[in-house]
C-alpha cells in the first residue's frame, strides 16, 4: 500500500502520466476518427491497423487506455494534494504560518480547481443531451432529444456587408420562440454568438437551408409548383431530365464600416441542368425574370425562402467547468504574481 | 492595400538583427552600435504597429483571421516582447536570436504568402475574437522569448560570451503559460457561447492543450533535481509544440484530411 502511495503522491508519476496522454492526443488530431475499416485501408495496412485499433487510436479520445490514464492522474493529482496537505501541517506545527506554508496552500486550492475543471467533464460527459434541427419560417419542430420542447422559428435573415467590393455574411439571425408542453416559455432574437437561453438548455444559430418555390409554366398553364431544396437536383414535372439551383445571397447589404443599410440585396438563382457527371448553365432566375427551360416551359420564382438550423444543448457541466476554470486562472494569477514578479 | 510599413518595420529589423549582432560579437563601438540598434528596433516596432492599426482600419476588424495577418501579429506580439526584455533585462544576447526569427518569418509574410484581406465571418464577430485571440498569440510571443534567451545562452556560451539567468526563462513561461491559459479558457467559454461545446477536440484545441501540458511539465521540473536538467530540452520540445498548434494544424488538415474549425485560408 506504502509503495502505491509513494508512486501516486510523485511528481515523476504525474510527468509520466502527462507524457503517456500525448499520444492519444496527437492521434486523435493526425488518425481520422471514428471510420470504417475499408476507409482506414485506404490510408493504411493491414498491420498497422491493427495496432491503431489495438491502441485505441482510432477512437483516442474515448479509449479504455486514455481514459485509464485521465482516471489515474486525477487519482495522482488528488494523492499530491493529500500529502502535500500533510507536509504543510507539519511544517505550520514546526514553524508556524510563514509565507512558504502560506504559498503551499494556495498550490493546493490551485490544484484543487484542476479537480473541480475534471469534475466538470465528467458531468458534461454524463449529462450532455444535444442535437440539431431544422425550422421553416413560421413553422414549429420539436427537439428530438428532448422530449416535450418545441422551437418556433418566427422568421431568419442573412445580413451581408459589402467587403471591399465583396458581398459576403453579416449576420445570420433568427427570431424564435421556445415551447415546452405547447406552452411558449422564452422567445428571443438569436445570431451565431447569441444564443437563446433556458435553464440548462442552450439554443444556438448553428446553419441554414435554402429553398425556392418555383413555379414550371407552359404557353397556356401552370404545370407544376415546387419547393425546391437548392444544390439539389430535382426531376423536371415532365421528367425529361433535372434540374439544380445555386445557392443564393437574399438580404440587406451593409457597408464595411457603419449601420446604414445599402440596398436590399433580391435572390439571384443560377440554375443548371444536372446531368449525372456535371452541370450545364441555364439561366439566371430572380423574382422578375423567369427561366426558359430547354423542352419549352418556364421556371418561374414565387419565393425563395431560408429555413435556419439550430444547435440545442443541455449540459450540466458547463457551470462546474467555468467554476474550475475561473478559480485556477485566479490561482495561477497569484502564482506568477509571486514567482515572478515577488520573486518569492 | 499597401504593405509599404510592414516592409520598412522588415527592413529595420534586419537592420537591428546586424547590429545587434555586431553587438554580440564586440565588434566596432558597442555603446553606439548598441543604442543604433535599439533606436532601429523601436522604429520597426512602431512601423509594424502602424501598419496592424491600418490594417484593422482597413479590414473593419483585427487583422487575426488569416495567415498572413496572424502571422503579422504574431511577429509583432514576438518583436514587442523582445524589446521589451532587453529593455528590463538588458539581455541583449537574446535578442539577435529572436530577430533571426523575426526576420524569417518576415520573407515568409511578404514573398510567400497571400496578403489578401479575408473577411470577418459571422461566428467570429464576436467580442471573443478581440479577447481570445490576441491573448493566444500573446502567450506564443512569451513563450518564443523564452526559448530564444535558452538558445541564445547556449549559442553564445559556445563563445564564452553569455551571461545567463535561468529565472529569465522561467518568469517568461510564466507569463506564457498564464496567457495561454487565459487563451484556451477564454477559447472555451466563446466555444460554448456560438456551439454550445466548449471542449470539441479540434486539432487547434488539443495541440493548445499539449502545449499547455508540456510547459506545465517544464514548470514542475523544478521541484525535481533529478528532472531540472531536462529544463532545456522540454523548453525546445515545448516551443515545437507551439510551431505544431499554430502552422501544424493547416498542415494536418491538408495531409490527414482533419476536420479544423481553426484553420487560416
């Protein structure tokens, strides 16, 4: 018992711990994660996949290894804790409270922070409910993960800015309300970096899809109206070939510097003819020029719509982890405050 | 836009790297080559900060979300606490080593990468960015300082002219490490604002994450007299680990196909 504690309270096993992690940590960024067999063939043999899967390599970061190695340094961290506890008590009752035992201390609550950080990961880890989906506008999903919530997507906008002659994204915002049992609880206009917030669960802007209702016109009818998923093709009503439109930019432009609205930027929809192995330009669909199809019928614009992608999240770690994470910054505040300024 | 500053601020770097060199080597009048030298390198300072000032202006942000301007920063974060050591620790051997790099890293902006200014994406429009970033490079600066100081000791022990203090090394991995802590918690806490994630393991975030571990490795060796002669080879192995989070993770995602939420255009 005597040498097991001697080995967990040593600053080597802590080094020796540090330096095993590594490598899962490195394959984790350079191995892909989490791929078939035929596809890790593709990049590597036979034997050495073997060895990759032996390790826990293709997986590292949920590896039994790599997690028995997190599981014993936080046993170690907790060991050096205790004995340094003990070394400081016994030297307070020798020498009284000197700056030094103070200093000690202060290492331990520091160190304490990096166990109340891992406590946190591991009650993300266990407590993490999460998924994505999708809301038309005016439209209401549930979320699949959790059961009895709604969201309710009142409406989503691209804003754009004018780059030095280059329209790119703004802002993509969303206004939308939160429904628990069909009862609305939160509504709020979310962004990227704004995310809607109720109780433990988190509401974030994560993508968007767009559509165009187009209408397929002949000299004398109507033929057909869809609504169209763009970049992807869809068969003609007449079902002699495919189509596919472009994605398209549709919002208010902003300059670089300022909030003054320049122009109001109406879809512009390239649209192809999709033939299996490549695409052929046809025309250029906007709310007032249709396209003239080559079997005779025109693509009409009704409306091209923006359906927003959200991110929702409960994770009871979160505060666990700030917790950790502000009292260790603190800590190591004061730390360099005395190393290296005091010179203590 | 212009790159008029950013290649005078190069051009007087490399002007201070020679006479600090000339310095190093006690060669022609020190005092007056010492002091053309440091005069050289606050204007090349000036000159770079000018130039990230009309960059930012230009770009409607911090000139951090490409290469070629986290790059710029970077030097500039590099050349400014260089200076600044010199100036409270009067270790000037130091400072030819560092501005080697600099000077490097200055052909490399400015005949081998893209100037183009890349706009500001949506999920960085954040105050994150102005806090997160800058605070990350920052701590790069520090540690790089750290290394030179170490290199330059043993480069220029090699000509019995080095006077070296190993409490300059170790405050400077101080002041990094805190930064770089500062860095990942602060790159946590936006993760967790726009993604609701605040550890995804990114190849950014976990080759920060080994960086931090190697430097924390370096400040435990200390407590151990067997482990404090390795203080040097981790100093090396650590500084690697840095070049690995900052360029390696562009190269990680063209070579292995990673996925990186981090990588520069």
């Amino acid at each position: 018992m005597k040498v097991i504690y001697d080995v967990l309270k040593s600053l080597k096993t802590t080094v020796v711990l540090i330096v095993l992690m590594i490598p899962y940590l490195v394959a984790g960024t350079i191995v892909p994660q989490n791929k078939t067999d035929a596809e890790y063939l593709r990049v590597f043999s036979a034997g050495t996949l073997k060895w990759l899967k032996a390790l826990g390599f293709t997986d590292a970061y949920h590896a039994p290894i790599f997690h028995l190695l997190v599981a014993l340094f936080t046993l170690n961290l907790l060991v050096c804790m205790w004995a340094g506890y003990r070394y400081l008590r016994r030297v307070q009752k020798e020498q009284g409270t000197t700056r030094q035992v103070w200093l000690g201390y202060l290492g331990i609550v520091f160190h304490l922070s990096m166990l109340i950080l891992l406590a946190g990961f591991i009650l993300t880890a266990v407590s993490k409910k999460s998924g994505t989906v999708v809301v038309m506008p005016g439209e209401t999903e549930v979320l699949p993960e959790l059961p009895g919530y709604q969201l309710k997507l009142y409406w989503f906008r691209i804003d754009y800015m004018d780059f030095h002659g280059r329209v790119t994204p703004k802002a993509y915002v969303s206004d939308v309300e939160l429904l628990v049992r069909g009862r609305p609880v939160a509504r709020e206009t979310i962004n990227v970096n704004h995310p809607l917030k109720y109780g433990d669960l988190t509401v974030y802007q994560s993508s968007y899809v767009q559509f165009a209702r187009v209408a397929f016109v002949s000299d004398t009818d109507t033929v057909d109206v869809q609504l169209v998923r763009v970049q992807s093709p869809f068969v003609l009503p007449t079902g002699d070939g495919f189509l596919i439109l472009d994605s398209y930019q549709m919002g208010d432009l902003y300059p670089l510097h300022g909030h003054e609205k320049i122009t109001t930027l109406p879809p512009r929809i390239l649209v192809y003819r999709f033939m299996g192995h490549g695409v052929q330009p046809v025309g250029t669909l906007t709310p007032d020029q249709p396209v003239i199809l080559p079997n005779g019928l025109k693509l009409v614009l009704l409306e091209a719509v923006e359906a927003s992608g959200f991110q929702y999240r409960v994770d009871k770690g979160v505060p666990l982890v700030y917790l950790g994470g502000i009292l260790f910054f603190l800590l190591l505040l004061l730390r360099v405050y005395f190393r290296a300024v005091k010179g203590w | 836009m212009n790159l008029v500053f950013l290649k005078l601020a190069f051009l007087l770097y490399f002007v201070a790297l020679v006479l600090y060199l000339l310095v190093a080597a006690r060669l022609g009048p020190r005092r007056v080559l010492h002091l053309l030298a440091r005069l050289s390198f606050v204007v090349a300072v000036g000159l770079h900060a000018v130039f990230l000032g009309q960059r930012w202006y230009f770009m409607g942000h911090p000139p951090l979300n490409s290469m070629f301007d986290a790059m710029g920063v970077t030097v500039f974060f590099l050349a400014l606490v260089t200076l600044l050591f010199e100036v409270f620790t009067g270790a000037y051997q130091a400072v030819p080593v560092s501005l080697i790099l600099v000077s490097i890293a200055g052909y490399v902006l400015l005949y081998k990468s893209n100037p183009q200014p890349v706009p500001l994406m949506p999920a960085l429009m954040s105050y994150w960015f102005y806090i997160h970033v800058p605070i990350t490079i920052f701590s790069y600066a520090f540690f790089g300082m750290a290394f030179m100081y170490d290199l330059s000791y043993y480069l220029f022990r090699f000509l019995r002219r080095s006077e070296y203090n190993p409490r300059y090394t170790k405050n400077l991995i101080f002041w990094g490490f805190l930064l770089l802590t500062a860095g990942i918690f602060t790159g946590s806490a936006w993760a967790n604002e726009a993604w609701g994630s605040y550890w995804a393991w990114d190849p950014k975030e976990v080759w920060s994450l080994i960086t931090w571990s190697l430097y924390l490795i370096y400040l435990h060796l200390e407590f151990h007299p067997s482990l404090k002669r390795y203080a040097f080879l981790m100093n090396l192995i650590a500084f690697s680990s840095i070049f690995m989070t900052f360029l390696g993770v562009n190269w990680l995602t063209k070579i292995f196909s990673v996925e990186s939420m981090h990588t520069y255009m």
